[in-house]
C-alpha cells in the first residue's frame, strides 16, 4: 500500500486510480489552501490601501474617542453620558431629576436622539421624556484637568436648550450657557 504515496509516480498501473486519487485529494486540499491564503491577504491590503484621507481621519479618532465619557450635568448628583462612535456619531443620554408635577425629584434617563461630532462641534437632541427634551450645540475642550482621566481634562462648552411641551401641545423654550466637565476617570469606572 505504499505505493499509493509514491512521489515519483512511478506506481505500477494496476494503482494508478489509487494514486490519482490521492493526487486530486492532495490537488484539492492545496487550491483550498491557497484560497484561504489568497483571500487574508487581499482583506488586509485593502485595509492598508486606504486614501491619505482616511489616514488623517484615522488620525484624530483616538482624541475624539477619548472626549467620550460621563460629564456634569445642570444639579449636583446629575450627568451626561457621551459616547463617540465611528464617523463622529454619537450616542449617550442625560440622567436628571424630574421637575414636574408628576415626576419632581425622580431620576430620569433622556437618551440622545441625535448626536454629531465635527472636529470639537458637539451637537446632540434628546428623546422626549415627560414633555421634556434638550438640545445641546456646543464644544468639547480641554478643561482644566492636567492630565487625561483627571476631573475636567475635557469640558463640554456651549448652549443647552430646555424645551417643555404642556398638554395642550405649546413648547416653551428656555436657554442657558453652560460648562459641563468630564467626571475624574475612577468615578466612571464600573465598581468591582
């Protein structure tokens, strides 16, 4: 039976079906190899082979990332949460007190409904919640924080709008300055 494996092909012809056999078997196995070799390589390349623009992109993703986290909010005990997907999407909501009739000093979650980055530009509208929602158009700077993960090393700077909607379907308005500043790094981490 060795003659089935015999590289010189130089098997007698009564076990030539068993070395062709053993040929295609081994033909095959080794396109299948070089399909999957072939395959990796042209993924990764085509990762590598990327437009200069993509690169500079690619670039600033890190700082943009590294804005998301949990901020300040209006009261003491309050916050928001961004986070800073792919493509300066962003995602996140603000946890508050309700300072209705029907939800005074409850805590609510508002998560974003929209939510931009360009650059530093920040802009984000909440979902209603109790006929409440806020839109923020603003920046995120360096703050005061010395290092990153340090109390205020990011501050979201801008315009936070408060819009009411009352039962008979009017919005009122109202607009502040405000400075929010990223919470230091082991307040946000999860607790162990």
């Amino acid at each position: 039976m060795a003659l089935a494996f015999d590289r010189t092909l130089a098997a007698p012809r009564a076990h030539s079906r068993i070395v062709s056999g053993a040929s295609a078997m081994k033909t095959i196995c080794l396109v299948c190899l070089m399909a999957c070799f072939a395959i990796v390589p042209n993924e990764l390349l085509a990762q590598d082979a990327k437009p200069s623009s993509d690169t500079a992109a690619n670039s600033a993703a890190p700082a943009e990332k590294s804005y998301s986290g949990m901020y300040t909010f209006l009261k003491e005990g309050e916050f928001v949460q961004v986070s800073v997907e792919d493509a300066g999407h962003v995602t996140g909501f603000i946890s508050r007190y309700g300072d209705g009739e029907s939800d005074n000093g409850v805590f609510l979650d508002q998560f974003f409904k929209t939510g931009k980055l360009e650059g530093n530009k920040l802009t984000f509208t909440t979902q209603l919640v109790h006929g409440v929602t806020y839109d923020f158009k603003g920046t995120i700077d360096r703050g005061e924080g010395k290092n990153p993960g340090d109390e205020a090393y990011y501050v979201l700077k801008g315009t936070l709008t408060k819009n009411v909607t009352d039962a008979d379907k009017k919005v009122t308005s109202h607009s502040q300055a405000v400075l929010f500043k990223i919470f230091p790094e082991e307040a946000q981490a999860p607790p162990r």
